[in-house]
C-alpha cells in the first residue's frame, strides 16, 4: 500500500474508534478539523509545496 493510503486507513480506523466513545459529530468534526488545523499552520511557502506535490501526484 502507498503511504497515502495507509494514512487515509489510519484515519478511518482512528473514526471507527472514537464513533462508540464521542459520538458520531465530535468524531466528524475530529477526523476533518485535525489536518485542516496542521494545514493551516504551515507556512505559506510549504502550502505552496505541499500544493505543487499534490497536483505532481494527481497528475501521474
């Protein structure tokens, strides 16, 4: 599997955990505001790396 999607399999297995435990909208609202959050607290100069490697990637 590619590191992508052992993260995005992490990130499933992570909501399948804190469903039963929080609930299903803290567990929503926890699986998409943590990376928007680490997103937001980059550098604009990494944002624009990081969006050059996404569209590398989206383009093979």
């Amino acid at each position: 599997m590619s590191r992508t999607a052992v993260i995005a399999a992490g990130g499933v297995v992570a909501g399948l955990i804190l469903i039963p435990i929080i609930g299903f909208l803290p567990a929503l609202l926890v699986l998409i505001g943590v990376p928007v959050i680490a997103y937001l607290m980059l550098d604009p100069s990494q944002r624009r790396r990081l969006r050059r490697v996404a569209r590398k990637e989206i383009g093979r």
